[in-house]
C-alpha cells in the first residue's frame, strides 16, 4: 500500500501544477484517492487504539486543536 500512496500523491501532485487550466474536478478526484489510500494505511492501528486504548483515544480527541472541529 506504501507504493500506492506514493503513486497517488505523485498524481495529486502533478494535477496541482497542471497548467494552463487546472481542472478541479481531476484535482478533486486525485485527492480522494490519495486520501482512502492515506485512511486504510491508518485504519489498522486506529482499530487497535479503539479496542485496546480507548482512554487514549478519548484523551487524544480531547487535546485535538479547535481547527479540527470544523
């Protein structure tokens, strides 16, 4: 999945300097991908911290800065 990432950013990255005419809708597509890829690399040990550190996980979601919320 590591290399997947890789790829996906590479292309987020390549629609972001896409000139003349950004086209937001390709923008827009390569960064969910590159986002679902980024979430199901973090999934396995947010699952961990739900099922066996569920304090932590409460107290993390208590420290998170207000920028979050929105």
């Amino acid at each position: 999945m590591k290399k997947s990432a890789e790829v996906l950013q590479h292309h987020f990255d390549l629609e972001r300097l896409r000139e003349p005419v950004k086209d937001q809708n390709r923008m827009d597509n390569a960064r969910v991908n590159l986002g679902i890829v980024l979430a199901n690399q973090k999934i396995e040990s947010y699952k961990h911290m739900v099922l066996n550190n569920l304090q932590g996980l409460v107290d993390w979601k208590v420290r998170r800065e207000a920028k979050h919320f929105q």
